[in-house]
C-alpha cells in the first residue's frame, strides 16, 4: 500500500525540507514564519483529503540555470502542485498526482518525477500536496544534470516477486484445488492488484484505465479486501478445529466491514471507507488470536504456526505504522515495511497452507486406517453372520431327513404288529442311523467352534492307523462298495478321536459322491521314508468335478451335488484338523476320478 523508493539526501546541506503550518494557505503564506516545522505535523483526524504544504530549499552552487529532477513518492498521492516566488507571490510551475493518471509526464512507476529549474544559490519551493493525513510522503532530488531509477528498478523487482508468488499459489490451487488455497489465491491476487495500481504500473499495462475507477475504487477496494482476506484465510485454517460462535460472528463481522469499506469507495465517500479499512486491520489481527484462543485442540506444530504468522503479521503492521507515523519526508521505512508485509504474509500464509495440508493429509491418512480397520471388523462380522445364517441352514437341512426318518419309523412301529419282529428292527436300525446323523452334525459343528476358537487339544496316544480305517470300513453303511488295501504299518503318535473325524469325512465324502454302483477304493501305505499315508478314491462324474481351488472352503458344494444330503463341513474341518495333529491333506482331480491323501507326518 506504501510504495516509494529509497531517497539520496545530499549530506551538504543543499536540500532542506521544512514542513508548514496546518491550515495555512499558499495565497498568505509567509514561508519563514510559517514553514519551520522539521517534521511533519499532526494534522485533524479527517480521514478525506487534505491539503498539506512543505517547503523545498535547493542550494545550487553552481553558477549556472540547471534544470534538477524532484522525485515525490508514492505514486497514489492524489494531488501535488509546486510553486515558485514570483512578483512577490507563488505561482504555480508544475502539477502532478494520481487524479490526473498517466496523461502528465510526471508520472512514473511508484512515484511522480518533476523537472523544477533551479537558478544559482538559494532557491525555494512550495509544494502542495492533496491527499489524506496518513498517506506517507517521501521527496528525493537528484543531482543536477543526473536523473536516477533506482527506486523503479526496486519497484520493478518488487512487482516481479510478487507475481511469481501469484503464479505459485495459483498453482498450488489448481493442483489442489480446496478452499483453502483458493482464499490464499484471493488474498495473494488482492496484495498484487493493490501494487499494481498503487504503483501507477497499471497504466503502463492499461493506459486507457479510469482514474476514479481503476486508480481510486479499485485500489482502495483491494486494499479492503486484502485486509478481509486474511481473516477468511485464517477462518479456512482455524475454522475445523472452532466452531464457537463467538468466533463465526467475528469472521461475519470482518467480512460485513470489508464490504461496507468497498461499497463505501464505491460510492466515492473515501472519509467513512478509510476509517473501516483501519477497523479491518483490527479485526484481522483480533479475529484469527481469538479462534486460536477459544479451539479445540489441535495439532500443536499447526497452531504454532498459526500463532506465529499471526503475531509477525502484527509486529510488521505496528512497524509500518510506528514509521509512518515519526517520518519526516526523509526516509521510506515505511514503504520497506510494507512491501515486506506484501510478500512476507502471503509467503508465510502458503508456508503455514502447506503445513496444514500435510497436517491434514496425516489426519486423512489415519481416518483412512481407521475407516479400513472398521470395514475389515464389518467385513468380518458379515461373513461370521453369514456363516452363521449357512450353519443354520444347513443344520435345518441335516436334521431335517433323520427327524422325518425318525418321525416315520415311530408311526409305522406303532401300527405294527407284534409277531413282526424283522420289521420292528429294520424301523429300530432306521430310528438309531438318524440319530447317529444329528450326533454327527452336532459333533461335526462342535468341533468347527472348537477349532475357531482354539480351544481343543490333540490328547496323543499310539494309534494304528490299518486298524482305526479297518473298523471304519466295516462301521460303514455300504461297506460292500469299499474296497481296502491295508499294508503293514506301525503305529503312529496321534489323538485317535481327531483321526476318526478325518477319516470318517474322507469315507462319508466318497461313498455319498461316487458314480451310483461304482467302487471306493481305500488304501493305507507306508512310504519310503517311513510316513504312514490313507489313500481315498472314487469315480466321479464329469459333470461333478469341483472346483479345486474352492474344494477345502467352508460350506462349499458343487452344484450337481446339491440334493445330496451334505454340509460343506467335512473338507474343511478335516484340513483344519490335519493341521491341528501335524497331518497333511491333499486332493487330486482327473477327468473322472477323485483321490484324497493324508500323510501322518510323525509316525
């Protein structure tokens, strides 16, 4: 907002500045009394334009005319005219200012340079400038026959930063786009504009460009809304960890100002708008201390760094204030200020984005294992609800047949007769094999939760593995299909009750599977290295072969084999229970041929 260069004050004494009594007019002007102040006067607390007068002395020593270049800065200085002693009065030789825009030779980047003829010694100036109370004012004079640039050149370069740090935040939005880089966007393009115009380099882009609508609303509007910027960038930081609606009404409050301050200019009542441009200063700094104050908890990295960006801002602006406040129209401290709060907060502000974002994708990143951990939990639960539905199913299924078996057996037993003794136990073996079926689905399920819960051990003993199948063989229904082959094998180390539950399976899987009328062949060998395998085959249709890779899942049958009264159990359990006593199961599948194995790995 404060743009001028550094100024080379000749240490010689030939250019004095003596600053004039507020009120006093060039027409009864009497410079030696009037014109004595060393530094600037307090002047009435009017926020529109006043008229204000200092005093140039130019010593020349040589003894020549020269024409010196007079640099007065910043360019946004409303009006300034300067006056020469003639006949006894001033009279007016030159005029400048930012009313008139790019149409006068005086205006330059930043500031405004005149040509004022010096004759040799002493000669004075009156200059009048036109513009409010706390506009900083800064005056240079070149060395006769020099004119310099070296407050453009730093200009030049300011402007250059500042749109490089444009380009970088709009990048910065536009690979990730979010509200939050995107009020930075606005803050950092708002800090641009308002130096593009308050340096007068908007006429060197846009030289047909309104005066009182481009040179005052629109600088005066983006200084406004620059200010009202930093509260909703720091409304974006703060605003997920504080939802208190003391600090929601601050925020509302600064905007509602910020607007008021903008339709104010708009309306060209500068007086009331400059007034609220300072309240919004105010309330920028207030407002973000005061969500910080009253958050939740948050990251403390985070909230450091809030805190900090909050507090540089605070120290640059009381800097800037404090200088422009003591100036004397002899030092730029104040432009030096400014131009570092013009790069220093946006740049601190990205800095303090970027922080929050790897904040934020840290706290993603960790919403993201939960969210998984909780499907995997959900997952979990549906598939053990699902099996559980299954089990029942298959429970209903399985009982189902003994229970209608038992239920007929009973009723014919109660119409037979009593001599009918044959058929009285061929209803008595029926009523006994179904109850056998639901002690074998009950146990079959018992030892599914056993297994799942880790709750059953392998009680070893000696087991001989010929006999343990031999009487399986004959316990079995259709014992007449099974053909065994038993070779001499020595006892093993194994819990025999484990042994029966895999075996059994292995046999009942056959016998119910196998082609109608076909074999099931049976054997137990003893392999060259001394382990003792059984050996489970039957035919197959090829129609029924199943799926390899899903034979051992749980509650899987073929879909031929659907009316076959079954669980999906058996395969299963017996891995599980394999595993369980350091056995191993494995299957191989031909075109029309199935054979199971397990191999007794501690004989």
């Amino acid at each position: 907002m404060l743009l001028a260069a550094p100024q080379a004050i000749p240490s010689d004494g030939s250019f004095v500045l003596r600053f004039c009594t507020p009120g006093v007019a060039v027409a009864n002007i009497d410079v030696a009394r009037d014109c004595t102040l060393p530094t600037r006067p307090e002047l009435p607390d009017n926020y529109g334009y006043t008229e204000q007068l200092v005093l140039l002395t130019v010593n020349n020593a040589s003894a020549k005319d020269e024409v010196t270049s007079l640099w007065i800065t910043p360019y946004y200085l409303n009006k300034l005219v300067i006056f020469s002693e003639a006949d006894g009065s001033w009279q007016p030789i030159v005029e400048g200012g930012a009313v008139f825009g790019p149409s006068l030779v005086s205006a330059h980047l930043g500031g405004h340079r005149f040509n004022v003829p010096v004759a040799p010694g002493k000669n004075e100036f009156l200059l009048e400038v036109y513009a409010p109370h706390f506009a900083h004012l800064s005056i240079r004079l070149d060395e006769p026959g020099q004119t310099t640039n070296q407050h453009e050149v730093l200009l030049s370069m300011h402007l250059g930063m500042l749109i490089l740090l444009f380009v970088l935040v709009v990048s910065a939005w536009v690979i990730r786009p979010a509200a939050l880089e995107a009020r930075l966007a606005f803050l950092t393009g708002c800090v641009l504009l308002s130096v593009v115009i308050g340096s007068g380099a908007i006429y060197r882009i846009w030289p047909s460009a309104s005066v009182h609508w481009v040179g005052f609303f629109m600088f005066n509007a983006s200084v406004a809304l620059r200010i009202g910027a930093i509260a909703w960038v720091y409304a974006s930081l703060i605003g997920p960890y504080n939802n208190r609606p003391s600090y929601k009404t601050l925020n509302a409050l600064t905007y509602s100002v910020t607007a008021v301050a903008v339709f104010l200019f708009a309306t060209d009542l500068p007086s009331y708008g400059w007034p609220l441009v300072a309240l919004l200063l105010i309330l920028a700094l207030f407002a973000p201390a005061w969500g910080l104050w009253t958050a939740k908890p948050m990251p403390r990295l985070l909230s450091g760094a809030i805190m900090g960006s909050v507090v540089f801002y605070l120290g640059l602006n009381l800097f800037a204030f404090y200088s422009l406040m003591n100036t004397s129209g002899q030092n730029d401290w104040p432009v030096y200020a400014v131009r570092v709060v013009d790069l220093a907060l946006p740049l601190v502000l990205f800095a303090v984005v970027i922080l929050r974002n790897r904040v934020a994708d840290r706290e993603l990143e960790q919403a993201k294992a939960e969210i998984a951990n909780k499907v995997t939990q959900l997952n979990a639960e549906r598939r053990v609800t699902q099996e559980k539905r299954m089990l029942l199913d298959m429970l209903t299924h399985e009982i189902k047949n003994p229970l209608a078996s038992i239920r007929f057996a009973i009723r014919n037993l109660s119409q037979t007769r009593q001599g009918n003794v044959d058929i009285q136990a061929r209803k008595l073996q029926t009523i006994q094999s179904s109850v056998r079926s639901i002690d074998e689905v009950i146990d079959r399920c018992n030892l599914a939760n056993g297994l799942e819960d880790e709750s059953i051990e392998p009680q070893r003993e000696s087991v001989d593995v010929g006999v343990l199948v031999k009487d399986l063989v004959q316990a079995s229904e259709q014992c007449n299909r099974i053909v065994l082959s038993l070779a001499p094998t020595r006892p093993i180390q194994s819990d025999p009750y484990l042994l029966k539950i895999i075996l059994a399976n292995l046999l009942d899987n056959a016998t119910k599977y196998a082609v109608r009328g076909s074999t099931v062949h049976v054997a137990v060998t003893t392999e060259a290295s001394g382990l003792v395998s059984v050996r489970v085959t039957n035919e197959i249709e090829p129609s029924s072969v199943p799926d390899i890779d899903r034979l051992f899942e749980r509650y899987y049958r073929h879909e031929s084999a659907q009316h076959i009264r079954g669980s999906g159990l058996g395969l299963p359990l017996s891995r599980s229970v394999c595993g369980l006593i350091g056995a191993k199961l494995t299957c191989r599948v031909q075109a029309n041929q199935i054979e199971f194995e397990v191999t007794f790995e501690n004989a």
